[in-house]
C-alpha cells in the first residue's frame, strides 16, 4: 500500500502545472469554469454559486394606490412593503415598525376593511384596494369611535402599539358584525354570532403585542364598542 506522504499527496496543487489537451479546452476557459464549479462545490450549492454570478437589478413596477381615500399614483420597487411604503415614501408615520416579522401587529392597518400586517404585505399587491391607516380612522378634531374609547379607558402607555392595536380593534368590531369566528368560538361551542366576551376579545387581539402590558385596559376599551356595535 502506498504510504500517505507528501510527495503522493501534494497539499496544494498549482492550477498552472495541471496539463490540459489543447484541443479540448484552453487553459483561460479552463481557469473560469473551474473557478465557478469550486465555489460551487464549496457551498455544496452548485447552482446557488452559479445563479449568484448574475447580478439582479431591482424592479420597478407603476402602482395607483388608494390610501385614506386619496390617489397615489407611485413607482415603486417590487420589494417594498406597504409599511416601508406608508412610512418612507407617504410620512404616514402612524404604522409601526416593531418586528417586520409579523409578530407584534404594530404595523396593522386596514385593507379593504380587513386588519392585515403591512409589513408583510408587498406594495404592489394592494392595488385596487382601499388602505386604511391610523391617520385615515379620524384626527384630533374627529376621532373615530375606537380612538375615543381608547382614550376613555386609557388604552396605551408609552402608544408605541397603539395605531395598529385600534386599527385592528376597529376591524374586529366589523368581524363581530358579519359573525366571524375564533378559536375561542369553537372551543366554547358558541358558532353562531358568539358574543363578545373577554376571552372572544383577547383571542382576537392576540396577534397584536403590548409591551407596556396595557392589556385589561385594551380589551376594555374594544369591549365597551363590542356591547354597542361600534358606536361611540
Ligand atoms: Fe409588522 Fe411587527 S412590524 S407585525
Ligand atoms: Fe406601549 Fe403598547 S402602549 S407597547
């Protein structure tokens, strides 16, 4: 058997001094398909390593967008969030930014009604629809129900999670009217237009996260909306 010596199995091996029939391949085609299958074999992705060797240019797409009832007519990268959207190209700084993950529901807002996280919702994709933000729920002048009865049960601390906590809120008052259900609906066999209990409530509102614990106070103030259907 032939020992493992240096001289058999040579560390490092000089590209140069491999020889290469002329006829098959040049030494330059060698040299650069042999660069790519390296890097390739390295990763053990082969076609990753090949797929990165092209660049990829961002692409622009035409969006109209209707937001607080007003026309945007933008051009907008394909990758951009409706929250990156709202906050860095519109300043309706109302939608937070706290995970960008979809976990803590600061950035909620209203799509055609429907509470949805914006920072998982591509910008172009919300064409056709009506966006509703924070902003679009009512001012200082005129708040809309849900912004009052907040204010009324002292809803919020620091109100990092606030404008998503009532725009869900408010969405919630909607899905209580068309008799949606929950988890809790089921597990409390109450199928039908269940009521608006505390469990229904925090069941609802569990996908968007408190960090200043404001919760007894949060599911006061959508409660006392729940038992009027809305109204103030
Ligand atoms: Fe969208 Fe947290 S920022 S869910
Ligand atoms: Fe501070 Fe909810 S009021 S995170």
């Amino acid at each position: 058997m032939t020992p493992c010596t240096e001289s058999a199995f040579p560390e490092t091996l000089d590209i140069e001094d491999v020889p290469i029939p002329e006829s098959e391949l040049s030494r330059r085609e060698f040299l650069a398909v042999s660069g790519v299958v390296t890097a390739g074999l390295v990763a053990g992705l082969p076609r990753v390593a090949v797929a990165q060797t092209s660049k990829s240019t961002p692409q622009t797409f035409p969006v109209s967008l209707s937001i607080n009832k007003q026309t945007h007519q933008l051009t907008v990268d394909t990758r951009t969030t409706l929250l990156d959207l709202l906050r860095e190209n519109l300043d309706l700084t109302g939608s937070k930014k706290g995970c960008d993950h979809g976990q803590c529901g600061a950035c909620t807002v209203l799509i055609d009604g429907r509470r949805v996280n914006s920072c998982l919702t591509l910008a172009v994709t919300a064409q056709g629809a009506e966006i509703t933000t924070i902003e679009g729920l009512g001012d200082e002048q005129n708040l809309s129900p849900m912004q009052k009865s907040f204010l009324d049960h002292d809803g919020f601390q620091c109100g990092y999670c606030t404008p998503g906590q009532i725009c869900s809120a408010t969405a919630l008052i909607e899905e209580t009217r068309r008799g949606a259900l929950s988890r809790t609906s089921f597990e409390t066999g109450k199928i039908s237009h269940p009521e608006m209990t505390d469990d229904e409530i925090r069941e609802r509102m569990s996908g968007n996260i408190c960090r200043c614990g404001a919760y007894p106070n949060i599911v006061a103030a959508v409660r006392a909306l729940t038992s009027t259907g809305g109204a103030a």
